[in-house]
C-alpha cells in the first residue's frame, strides 16, 4: 500500500462516466413512473377484492392491461437501480455482489412474472 | 506525492452526532418507502399471476390481499408510493437546480409529508 502512487490508488475506481448514466435512467424512469402510477392506482385498485370473473374481464380490456403491464416493467427496473444503490452503500464485500445478483434477477424475474400473467389475462 | 497519513486521519462527525433534522429524515424515508415498496409490488404481481392462473387460486391471492394483514400492508404502501412519488419530484426539482436554498428544501419536505398523507386519504376514499 505504501509504495502506491496516488495515481495508481484512483485508476480504475470509478470516475463519474457511468453514475451519470445510472442516474439519468433513474430521472426517465422517475417521470415515466409519475405518469404511469395514479393510473395503475385508480384502474389496479377497485379490483382488488373483486369476482374473478370481474377482474378477469376488467384486464381484458387494453388501458387497464397495458397500464398494469408498464407499470410492472417500469417499477422493477426502476427498483433494480434503486435497491443497487442501496446495497452499494451498507453492503460491502463479497455479499454485496451477492445480493445485487440476487435482486437484479428478482426484479426481472417480477417483471417477466408480472407481464406473462397480464398477457395471459389480457389475451 | 503518495499521503502518508492514509488511514490514520481523523476522521469528521458523521450521521450519529447530528439532531434529526427535516431535510436528512424526509431523505431517509425517501429509500426506506422506495425499498419497502417491494413487498407490496411482488404481491401485486402473485395477484395477477393467481388472477391468471385459476378461480381458486384467485380466491387465495385476494382473500390474503384483502385480508386485515393485507389491508395493512396496502395502506402503508399506498402511503409510501405517494411519498416517494413527492420526494422524487422534490429530487427532479433539486436536478433542474430549483429550491436547494435550506428554508426552501425544508417547506418542500413538508410539502412532501403533508401531499402523501392528503393522497393517501384520497386514494383510501376514491378506491
């Protein structure tokens, strides 16, 4: 450690490239999600507790399906990103690559769950 | 020149030593809402694959959304969806570099706190 230039400790420990990136697909998603949310509130809400057949039919119909399908996709990589930077901060070692593996595959395994399950309805 | 001192620098007051202040809590609260909102989006998303799956398993899926633990679950998460919806406005503000002045953030945070709970009722009464 002694013998390492000041240079040689900051190459390649991240420069601002890709957290610009990161943070700029967080501001889309941020928006999209502003748009997307009080319409998956007001059409996913009144189901809950509703017949199965009325739910059924209720998501047949395009806007509440095609709403409910971003809404899945948009919410689990906005929280990919979100719960990265989470872990990136009180998670530190081995267990932090871990735990981003495992909720990276959590958030698209959701995501492919979510909009298999409003196609099936849907179609 | 390489710093000799690496590692053995005092090091400055950090979260422990500071009082609450509003714009630190309306930031935590920011991740706990956002990351604690997963537990009510993988239940959504169990809904509609119990939805698609069969009548029965629909029945199971919703019985337990609608339950009193559910209803618990759902409000509280209706709740941080609103905050953390305000606070991430409150964020894309601070981005355009509007309201970073300290008496400005801390009447957003207010705003922030006082428009989750004002939707909450809304969301609670209108669905």
């Amino acid at each position: 450690m002694a013998y390492l230039t000041d240079l040689k400790r900051a190459v390649g420990m991240g420069s601002a490239r890709e957290g610009t990136k990161r943070h700029w697909s967080m501001t889309k998603s941020s928006v999209a999600l502003l748009i997307l949310t009080p319409f998956f509130v007001f059409t996913f809400g009144p189901m809950l507790g509703q017949p199965h057949d009325a739910v059924m039919a209720y998501f047949a119909r395009p806007f509440p399906a095609i709403v409910a399908a971003l809404m899945v996709v948009t919410s689990f990589m906005h929280f990919k990103t979100g719960v990265q930077m989470l872990v990136e901060d009180y998670v530190h070692g081995l267990a932090r690559e871990i735990t981003i593996i495992l909720l990276t595959c959590l958030s698209y395994g959701a995501a492919a769950t979510g909009v298999f399950a409003i196609a099936k309805i849907a179609l | 020149m390489a710093d000799v001192n690496r590692g053995k620098r005092p090091l400055s007051p950090h979260l422990t030593i500071y009082r609450p202040q509003m714009t630190s809590i309306t930031s935590i609260f920011t991740r706990i809402t956002g990351n604690a909102l997963l537990v009510a989006a993988l239940l959504i998303v169990w809904w509609f694959l119990a939805a698609a799956t069969s009548s029965e398993y629909f029945a199971v899926a919703d019985g337990l959304i609608t339950s009193w633990f559910g209803d618990l679950v759902m409000t509280l998460s209706v709740w941080a969806l609103w905050y953390h919806a305000l606070a991430g406005v409150r964020h894309l503000i601070w981005d355009a570099g509007y309201g970073l002045e300290i008496e400005t953030a801390e009447k957003l945070g207010l705003a922030v706190i006082a428009g989750s709970l004002v939707l909450t009722i809304i969301t609670i009464l209108a669905v």
